[in-house]
C-alpha cells in the first residue's frame, strides 16, 4: 500500500495504476475505520482492480456548533485496516492541500440538500459535495463507495454526478449493523454503553415500521408513528420522515413509489442517523463485533 499526501504524487500513482489497465474504485472516508467502511472497501476491491481510500475530516460540513474538533480519530488503526484489505493508495490530505488560500469556490447542492439533515444542519451538504467533487477530481475514479446509511448525502452525490457530466459511477452499500441493529458510524464511539443499548431503538423502530409496510400499511403518518413508538422512549427526535428516494421529499399521501423511512435522534449528546429502503426488510448484515 502507497501514503500519499499532496494531489500531485496522488494523481500521479492513480494514473500509473490505470496506465496498468487497472479500474480505479475510490471509497472517501473521514477516517476512523470501522466494519461499514471495510464494507465499501470490501466491495472496491472486488470489483476493480485498484482502490483508492482517502481520509479527510472535511472542516466545510461541519457547523460552527458540531464536533469537528472531537471527532474520533486513530489514524495508525486506520492504515493497518487499509493495508489488511489491499487498498492500493492511501490518500492523507491536510487541509490546506484540500482547500488552499484563497479558496472560494463551492458546489451547491439544491433542493435535495434543503430537508431532513439540510435543514438543521445548513451548508452541510454544500461542504460535502464540494469536498467529494474535488476528490473526485483528484483521483478520477471509475467507481465511487458510499454506506446506504447516509442516504441523503448519497442522493446528493448521484445528482452532483449526473448534473455535472462527472465520469464516475456512484455504488451505494448497504448499511452495517452491530448484533443489535445500531448502524455503524464513527459517532457510535461517543456512545456509553447504556446510551448504545438505547441507541438500538432506532434501528427497531424502522425495522417496525417496514414490517408494516411489507404487510401492506401506505400512509406515511402511521408508518413513522410506528417507528416513533420504539424511538421516542429512548431519544430526542429531530426528524422521523417517509421520503421519496429519488429526491429525499417527505411523502404526505400514500406511499406509491419507491421510498425510504429516514430519522435522526440524539441519544445522550450524539446526533445519530439511520433509515430503511421500505420493501427491502431490515438489513441485518452484521459486523459480527457484537
């Protein structure tokens, strides 16, 4: 595995590995690997023949409130996942190679980024395209890696790519949970072990919720009292919503399309997400850590 720092010596190994006859896949990170990461890498590495994985906790997605300055790290626990799975090259930025003096240029994302994380966490996701089309950019995948669990922030990515003409397909990974349904996320180390037990509400309120829905139940406002009946007990709600999983549109009449059932909750001080594709069952695809 070769570390990389700056854009140049990145693209610089990136087009040796395609002047190999080589399909680049490129799973972008903010570090602090876990199973659900090693899931996207799991699938790069299937289907291409290098991968890419860069690590950057992006400064521009966070608000001036959020846990930017706390976010977990481990970066040496991160390298030894990356060269145990046969990633390629390790992209390490800091921040001024990202976004150097004088940088003012930004991507915005529109109406798909306006609800649900949008709206109680403004510039978010103008943060989170901006960084991923540079990434992009720098790298020139073949194939892009993204957990389903982060639903709308992969929504805004397809349309960045199809609105932008960029030559990437963007791979949508379904979400990795622990033995008692909690979706994997770096957050999830802010968690007690108390707060993490509760925190498994959620995932059970959804699992509720789409078990009705495969039973037959269309009207969005039962199927999210459903899953609120198992969240509220156990968390602050900040939104509980059906949405459409084309444009992330809360859904008023009866569900007739393909849509998702979306939440975010704090359990303690930890802002959590998580959400189920209504059809599809719970996944129960695990880490196997317990």
């Amino acid at each position: 595995m070769r570390l990389v720092r700056s854009v140049a010596e990145l693209r610089i190994a990136v087009r040796t590995l395609r002047e190999g006859g080589k399909r680049i896949g490129f799973v972008p990170t903010m570090g602090f690997l876990h199973e659900g990461h090693a899931s996207l890498i799991r699938q790069s590495t299937a289907r291409c023949g290098a991968t890419v994985v860069s690590i950057f906790v992006n400064p521009t997605q966070f608000g001036p409130n959020e846990d930017l300055a706390k976010y977990p790290r481990d970066l040496e626990g991160d390298q030894n996942l990356c060269l145990r799975m046969g990633v390629d090259l390790l992209f390490l930025p800091e921040v001024p190679e990202i976004y150097p003096t004088g940088f003012s240029t930004t991507v915005e994302p529109g109406r798909l980024a306006e609800p649900l994380c949008g709206q109680f966490r403004p510039g978010h996701f103008r943060g989170v395209a901006t960084v991923v089309a540079k990434l992009f950019h720098m790298v020139e995948p073949d194939l892009a890696f993204f957990g389903q669990k982060d639903l709308q922030q992969t929504a805004v990515i397809r349309r960045m790519v199809r609105d932008l003409d960029m030559p990437v397909e963007v791979i949508v990974v379904p979400t990795v949970r622990e033995a008692g349904g909690l979706a994997l996320s770096s957050r999830n180390a802010y968690l007690s072990t108390e707060e993490r037990q509760r925190a498994c509400g959620i995932s059970q309120g959804l699992f509720a919720a789409d078990a009705a829905y495969r039973a037959g139940e269309r009207h969005p406002e039962r199927l999210v009292a459903l899953a609120l009946e198992r969240i509220r007990p156990i968390s602050s709600v900040q939104y509980c919503e059906v949405v459409d999983l084309q444009d992330m549109q809360p859904l008023l009449r009866p569900v007739d399309r393909p849509a998702a059932l979306v939440t975010a909750a704090f359990v303690g001080s930890t802002r959590l997400i998580d959400n189920v594709i209504l059809g599809q069952g719970p996944d129960l695809h695990e880490s196997g850590t317990g």
